[in-house]
C-alpha cells in the first residue's frame, strides 16, 4: 500500500485529488495538511511513502517544507513531490534543489497523475527529458559552486558514465541500450552513484551532475 500525504491550501484541490486516489486499491491517502509547516508535522506522525505538496502556500511554503523534510533523518523514506500551476518556474528550481523528487503540473491528466505517484513512491525522479533539458539550461546561466568534484573520486567509470547519461534525460532502460548492459545493471550503476553522491533521488543525482562538473552544459554564443 502507498500511502500519500497531501499538502496545499485550496480544499477544492486537496479534495480532487483525494477522489482519485481513493479509487487505487494500492494507494492510501493517509493525512491533508493546509501549509507546509502542517505538512511537515503530519510528515513526521504518518511517514508517509510520498507527500504531494503545493509550491506556493502561507505559513511555510512547498519549498521550505521540502527543505525541512528532506533535512530530516527520520523522513528519510518520504518522497517529495512539488504540486504547481506551471510546466517549470523558478520556484520548481528551487524545490528540486531542496530534495523534492520531482513535479508534477495540477491540470496532469488522472492516468499521469496516479502513473507519477507510483513512480515516486518506488524512488523514481518525476523528470521527463524536458524538465532535465530546462535544468541544464539553467546551470548554463550561473556559475558552477567552490566545491566542484565532490565526491567524484568514490565513482567507479561505469557509474560515472550512468551519471552522465541520468543527467541527459534517460531512463534506466535507455542507459542499458546506451551502455550495452541489462536494465537491472543499469539501475544498479544509477543506485549507487545514488549512494555515494549522497542524493536522494534522480534529480538530485542531474542536479549534482551539472554541479561537481561532471557533465558541463554548453553555453549559447551570446555574439550570435
């Protein structure tokens, strides 16, 4: 069973989401939170597999709230997902940057929307190549941080080479075409790069990429 927290501050849209997840057999809503400092607390009492948490809130926002959850060792098994009215924004930056595992856009449709929850309840990034091309074109724009490398040195060449392709957008079957091996291996390599760069889930690991220098995205020629 799945158990799902949901946290935003619309009723309306807590409720819609409730009646679609309460039709799943395999799926348990099992608290709603109107803020995030609410969410956070429930957070702690439920535990649950993944919170569904809106990015824009009063008290505390989707942001923080992912922020704090993630901080803590006891959430550990909680997987954040960023609710949002918009494909990619600032602010889903940030929430990614925090720890969440992904977004997901409020007009989804059901069959994505419950397809998602799934995902991120097994420990799966919600980010499509689209989202992974709108990260790197945000790295493009600042600098790299004073700690680059970190943690490098742990990956053995083919974890490396997983990375890289986790950064491009690819998903566990396409990384084992790409390197020639099984899926399960593929998976293996991306886990415990996982591992050793500390990062709790796929974004995090694209996140790190761009950040430790391991994949450097290509500036536009701004003379053109």
């Amino acid at each position: 069973m799945i158990r799902v927290l949901l946290v935003d501050d619309q009723p309306l849209i807590r409720s819609g989401f409730r009646a679609l997840l309460d039709l799943e057999d395999d799926i348990e809503v099992v608290a709603e939170a109107a803020d995030g400092a609410e969410g956070v607390a429930l957070a702690k009492e439920h535990l649950p597999d993944v919170a569904l948490v809106d990015i824009q809130m009063p008290v505390v926002d989707g942001i923080e709230a992912t922020r704090r959850i993630v901080a803590d060792p006891d959430l550990a098994g909680v997987h954040v997902v960023i609710l949002t009215n918009y494909s990619f924004d600032e602010y889903v930056f940030h929430a990614l940057r925090a720890g969440a595992a992904g977004f997901l856009v409020k007009d989804v449709m059901p069959e994505d929307f419950l397809h998602s929850v799934r995902v991120a309840a097994r420990g799966d990034a919600l980010l499509a190549p689209s989202i992974t091309r709108k990260l790197i074109n945000r790295y493009v724009a600042q600098p790299l941080p004073a700690d680059t490398g970190a943690g490098l040195s742990e990956l053995t060449g083919r974890e490396r080479e997983a990375v890289v392709l986790v950064a491009q957008g690819l998903s566990n079957d396409e990384i084992a075409d790409r390197m020639v091996i099984s899926p399960l291996t593929a998976k293996t390599h991306v886990n415990r790069a996982m591992t050793k760069l500390r990062a709790r889930d796929r974004a995090q690991l694209v996140i790190h990429a761009y950040e430790s220098g391991l994949v450097t995205a290509v500036r536009p020629d701004r003379t053109s």
